[in-house]
C-alpha cells in the first residue's frame, strides 16, 4: 500500500510539473507571438543595429532607431540666400542674392528580410547678376537582405553638384531622408570601416571656382557571424569623380575648356577608386568590442597627370561604449603606398581614424578626426588627407532645433602635379556651420542657416586669367521654408 501511495504522489508530482512546463512555454510563445522581430532578422549581439561590427561600414549610433513602416515621402525647400562669393573665385568678395529651390522623393520599403530604400533629389541655385541656373540632381539606393547570422548590403550614390560648396551644410539641410548625398541609413550610421573608406573617394571637399562635378559610388558589403560573439565583413567598393571646367574668364558656364591645354582652364583631374576591405570584429564583453580591418585600394587618373596608386592599409580599431550614452572608437595601423608615375617610390606611413559620440540630457556631440589616401579632388593625382570634424545638435524646447559644425582637412599630394596648370603642393580647408530649425506644425519647417568655407593654397595660383590668389572664402546666410507632409504608407 505503501508503495502505491509513493507512486501516486510522483505521478502527482510530474503531472504538475509537465503542466507548469507547458503554461511556461505557452506564455512564451505569445510573448514571441506579439513582439516584433528583430531589425536585422536575428539577436545576435554582435549584428545588433546598435551595435554593428566595427569592422563594417556602418558605426554604432547612439539611441538609434529603426524604422518599421513602408511609405513613400516628398518634400519640397525653397531659399534665398546672401552669398559674398556665389561662384567659388579666388579672392573675391561680392555680395549676391541667390535663390535655390530644391525637392525629394523617398520611398522605403520593409519585407520580413529585406528592406529597401530609394530617394531622388533635383533643384538648383539662380544666380540674377549675372544670371546663372546651377542645377542638383542626385539619385540613391539601398537595399538590405538578412539571414539568420548575417545580411548583404548594396548601395548607390549618383550626384551632379553645380560646385564643391553645394553641400549639406551650406543651405540649411537637404530635404529627404539624405540616402542620394551619402547619408544613408544602413544598419547604423554611416562612417564606419577604414579611414576615408566610407567616402570612398567621391571628391567630399572643397573645390575652388564654379566647376560642376559627376559622382557615382557603388558599394556592396556583407556581415557574417561565426558566433554570437565574433563576424567576418567584407566590401568592395567603386567610386569615379568627372568635373567639368565649363567657364571662362567671367565665370560663366558657357565655355567648354575640357580640352584647350589653355591657361584659362585649370583641368581639374578626374578619377576613380576601387576598394577591397575585409575584417573580423569580436565583442570582448558587453562594453567593448575590437577589430582587424585590411584593405587593398586602387587609384586610378588619365595617364599624364599621375597613372596608378596602389595603397595597402592595415588598422586595429577598439569602442568602447558607456551606458549607452557615449561611444569611443580608436583605429591605427601602417599603410603602404606604391606610386606607379615615373619615378615614384613606395613609401610607409600612418593611417587613423577616431571618433567621439556623447549623448548629454538635451543634446549630443560627434568629434571625428581621419588620416587616410584620398583621391586628392580634382587638385592632384592621390594626397594625403586629415580631416577633423565636431558636430553639435541641441532641440530648443519643443519646436526648435540648434544644429552646429565645424570642420578642418589638410590636403598634401603624393607626387608632383602634371598636366595642369596648379603650380601648389598642398591645401587647408575650413568649414563651420549653424542651423536653426523651427517646426511649425507637422508638414513645415522655417530654418535660418550660416555657412563659412575657406580653401587655403600653399602658393598663389590662377584659375584664368582674371583670377589669381592662394586664398577663396565664403560666407552665406539664408532663410528658408520646408514642406513635408505626413509620409503616405503603402503596406
């Protein structure tokens, strides 16, 4: 009898338990059931959006946040600025009313595993003395497709910007979503991977004189983890850049010197970049994570100005990230560069990047600085650049927004100019940059914007015959109004 009763009791015992087994799993397959599934289709920490691998080209954001709906979004900006050198010129300073008229087109679509994200931008800047139409048209693509422990990544830039000082800054903000102008959104924020590698190229600084410029950049990447720990990425990249010297002594665009060999015509030198990287980032705990990036870059320019740079770059990069309130990210590592123009030697130098994210209660800081090849935009055949950059944003009460900037490259070339009229060795450019946004309801913006550039030449140049000088500089004020209405989804 005894033995019977113990039966009892056990099969008590375990009917209660397998009961309580399943209650559990039932109550975790609705949570399951009813929570969203994660951005990149899985947990992984190491491809966490917040997160990504620091050997990718995306990097950490702080309080990032993932969009879930489809919709397509237009929005139209109009301006009218005051500008002491409308046409990029060498010490020239002539006030100038300029209007500008700009409109974009985004469409972003979600499926279970793939995301897609599309945006035309077009407009352009009317110049009255004298009169002048510089046209902007951009065109940009992403598209993203996961699986369980990785996702590939394409994307592409394509832009005609009328001069290098048409840039985000200088008007108060691009409207759309910025994906045609390298912004982008990706599976965090964009500047990630090898110093400069993330502009791979595209000519993203100042150009002195009116000179139109065609880019395009196409880059395709791809994260794999082994382990919810550790990732391999890679990205192949291809950018060209085209300017175009269509002006004459007065500054117009009517005069097509691409071929003339004249003194009137500087031939700014057009070019293109191919990049190969690969990496493997592994996250050492919850807070720190460090990656082994190399890659391989080939510089390419018309024969008789440089021929062909070959650059070999090695970097070890380490974050570290504070309560999700701030990021530091370090990389350094040689590079090796073989010059291909006669008489050019292989040399060794030193390649970086750092950067500094802190989110404060009401606003937030980005301080970045890079040392890396660049194409050299349009000056030379390959330089060697540094750039700084600190941004600062801070919302002013409900409806206002405060943005600011300020930014610093030097430009040093790597072998002797050829086959242009630029007789200078290296260059500084300086940038700063306020913004001030003001809602008015949910479809508009007014903003007040100031922009200062300056381009600073070793040795006094000429552009053409009427423009001479080592020094060009900038200033633009302007006011303008946005319109946005409410995004129109299309699930």
């Amino acid at each position: 009898m005894a033995k019977l009763r113990t039966i009892r009791w056990g099969l008590l015992i375990l009917s209660l338990s397998v009961f309580a087994a399943a209650q559990d799993n039932t109550q975790q397959s609705t949570t399951q059931d009813t929570t969203p599934s994660p951005a990149f289709g899985q947990s992984a920490p190491v491809l966490n959006p917040d997160n990504p691998p620091l050997s990718g080209l995306d990097e950490p954001g702080l309080n990032l946040k993932t969009a879930s709906r489809s919709f397509i979004s237009p929005a139209i900006q109009v301006s009218e600025s005051a500008d002491t050198n409308e046409n990029n010129q060498l010490n020239v300073s002539n006030v100038q009313p300029v209007s500008h008229v700009l409109g974009a087109f985004d469409l972003q679509q979600f499926w279970p595993k793939s995301d897609l994200f599309l945006e035309y931008l077009g407009g352009g800047a009317f110049q009255t003395d004298p009169y002048i139409v510089k046209q902007l048209q951009a065109l940009g693509f992403e598209g993203v497709t996961r699986w369980r422990t990785g996702y590939l990544e394409l994307r592409d830039a394509f832009n005609y910007i009328p001069d290098g000082s048409f840039d985000l800054g200088t008007l108060g903000g691009f409207p759309g979503l910025g994906i045609a102008i390298g912004g982008g959104l990706g599976t965090g924020e964009t500047g990630g991977g090898l110093p400069g590698t993330h502009i791979f190229g595209t000519g993203a600084f100042e150009t002195v004189g009116d000179i139109p410029r065609l880019a395009n950049t196409a880059i395709a990447d791809v994260v794999q983890a082994i382990n919810p720990r550790s990732a391999f990425t890679v990205a192949v990249g291809y950018s060209n850049v085209h300017f175009y010297d269509d002006y004459n002594n007065n500054g117009a665009n009517n005069n097509n010197c691409s071929n003339s060999g004249t003194f009137t015509c500087p031939l700014l030198i057009n070019g293109d970049q191919t990049t190969v990287e690969g990496g493997y980032s592994h996250l050492i705990s919850r807070r720190d994570q460090i990656a082994a990036i190399y890659a391989f870059q080939l510089f390419r320019f018309p024969y008789n100005t440089g021929g062909e740079i070959y650059d070999d770059v090695f970097n070890v990069r380490w974050s570290h990230t504070i309560s999700g309130r701030m990021r530091l990210i370090i990389g350094l590592g040689p590079q090796y560069t073989d010059l291909k123009y006669p008489g050019g030697s292989p040399q060794w130098s030193l390649s970086g990047r750092a950067s500094l994210r802190y989110a404060f209660e009401h606003s937030s800081l980005v301080a970045s600085w890079e040392k890396y090849t660049s194409q050299g935009n349009g000056y030379f055949a390959g330089a060697d650049t540094q750039v700084a950059r600190l941004v600062f944003s801070r919302p002013l009460g409900r409806t206002y927004l405060l943005l600011a900037d300020l930014g610093y490259s030097h430009n040093q070339a790597l072998q002797p100019a050829q086959g242009t009229e630029f007789n200078f060795n290296s260059y500084n450019e300086g940038t700063a940059g306020i913004i001030l946004r003001k809602h008015l309801g949910r479809s508009y913006d007014v903003f007040a914007a100031y922009r200062f550039n300056e381009v600073g030449l070793d040795t006094a140049t000429c552009l053409n015959a009427n423009n001479c000088g080592n020094l060009d500089q900038r200033h633009r004020g302007t006011l303008g109004l946005e319109w946005h209405p409410k995004p129109t989804r299309v699930d």
